[in-house]
C-alpha cells in the first residue's frame, strides 16, 4: 500500500464533540499524532472488510466513513458515519483477531493510520494518557448503547425518529424554519440505519412529511418539529443523555 503525501495541520471539526483530541491536552495528542502514518482514500473505497484481521486505528482527519454490518442472510445494517476528528478503533482484546464491520469512505478521506502495538506503548508508558483513552471509549460505548435502545424499544417509527435526531445532533445546520441535514442519504441507506426495508422508510417519510415534521428539500431533510420526532422515539430531555451521546 502506498504512502500518501504528508499531512499538514489538523483538520478536525471543531463542531464534532467527540473528537478524540477533545479528550486528551495537546502534549497528549501529539504523542498520537507522532505515531500516526498518512493515508488518503477516495470516496467509495474500503478501508477494511469485515473480518479482515485487526490491528490498526484509523483517524480521520477529513471526509466521511460509513460501517457497516453484514448479516448471514445477505442483509446490511450501517451503524455509524464518522466524520473528521473521529477515532475508528477495534482494540485488539486477545480474543478479537478479525474486524466484525467493514469501513466504507462515503467521501473523499484523509486518514492517519496508527498501529495497534505503538498505541499501546503510550498506554503502558503514560497513565493519564490511558485514563483519558478509557474516558473517550466509555463515552463511545454509552453511545452504541443508546443507539441499539431506541432501535430496539420503540419499534421502526421511533427508531426512524431517534436515528433522524442523531443525524441532526451529527449534521445538523441551524435554518430560518429548522434543522436541515447536511449529510445526504438515500432511504435505502436510511433502511440499513433502522433495520427495515426501503419501502418502510418511504412510507414513514412520507408520513412525516404529511404531518409537517420534516420536508424533503434538494435530496435533503429537514426537521421542522424536532419535538415531534422526540415524542416518538420518547427521548428523554435529563442530563442522562446528551448530546454528545445523542449522535450518529
């Protein structure tokens, strides 16, 4: 695999909180950056298949990567977009050798590649670096957790709701009449989000957009009654979920 061109400067989304250099001080987040080797993949590539062995991080410094999980029968469920400042990591655990989801550039990336074992020097050698590392996954998993309870409790309208209001936590922009989501997905890849088929989606879109929920503009959502989506995945509005939990 070739070497791309050096990278220059860090390009993370301020607006992305859970960035991983959020977590760690600067003097930290060097010691990552020092460790890290230059990767540029273009739109529709595939960083990694499912199960194809572990051992590498991905940071994404720009761009957009969609993963995806194949079932037995054929079907696939796509349970997160990350966007810049996003760390992909399967650590290695002594049990998991291979990846359990495939990584797909959605568009154009810029990557710094870290190896697993040099990771974990910095890990060894630095107690308030590895602190701060199970602070970012701990907060990661809360984030996993949430999402599989909204698409498992309040059936494909609430889990259509809770995934339409992730999105707008994610990519959202801020508009005279509501929030518009700047990633654009078609409903198929809605479907693959919620575990449904595409006709479903159309159905439920549509009758979102018949009640003055949303509307459809370029190819694009946009929520106009964000707590009606919230009444139907019944989200809650306590400090237990925020967010920075609240997210794609």
């Amino acid at each position: 695999m070739a070497m791309a061109e050096p990278m220059t400067g860090k390009q993370d989304s301020c607006e992305n909180p859970l960035a991983i250099h959020h977590f760690f001080s600067q003097d930290q987040f060097s010691r990552i950056e020092e460790i890290m080797y230059p990767r540029r993949v273009k739109a529709g590539s595939v960083i990694f298949w499912e199960g194809e062995p572990t051992g590498k991080l991905y940071y994404l410094r720009s761009g957009k990567v969609k993963l995806r999980k194949s079932t037995e029968d054929g079907k696939d469920f796509i349970f997160s977009v990350l966007q810049a400042g996003d760390l992909l990591c399967e650590p290695e655990d002594g049990l998991r050798k291979v990846h359990e989801f495939s990584a797909q550039v959605i568009e154009d990336a810029e990557l710094g590649v870290i190896q697993w074992k040099d990771l974990e020097i910095l890990l060894y050698r630095y107690g308030e670096f590895a602190v701060r590392f199970m602070n970012w996954m701990a907060l990661m998993h809360r984030v996993t957790e949430s999402k599989f309870r909204d698409l498992l409790l309040f059936g494909k309208p609430g889990a259509l709701a809770s995934t339409l209001i992730r999105l707008a936590n994610s990519y959202g922009v801020a508009c005279t009449d509501g929030i518009r989501i700047s990633l654009k997905l078609t409903n198929s890849e809605l479907a693959e989000m919620i575990g449904t088929t595409r006709e479903s989606i159309n159905r439920m879109l549509h009758g979102l957009q018949d009640e003055g929920t949303i509307e459809m503009r370029q190819g694009r959502i946009v929520i106009l009654k964000l707590n009606e989506l919230r009444k139907i995945c019944q989200c809650p509005t306590c400090q237990a979920c925020p967010k920075e939990v609240c997210r794609i």
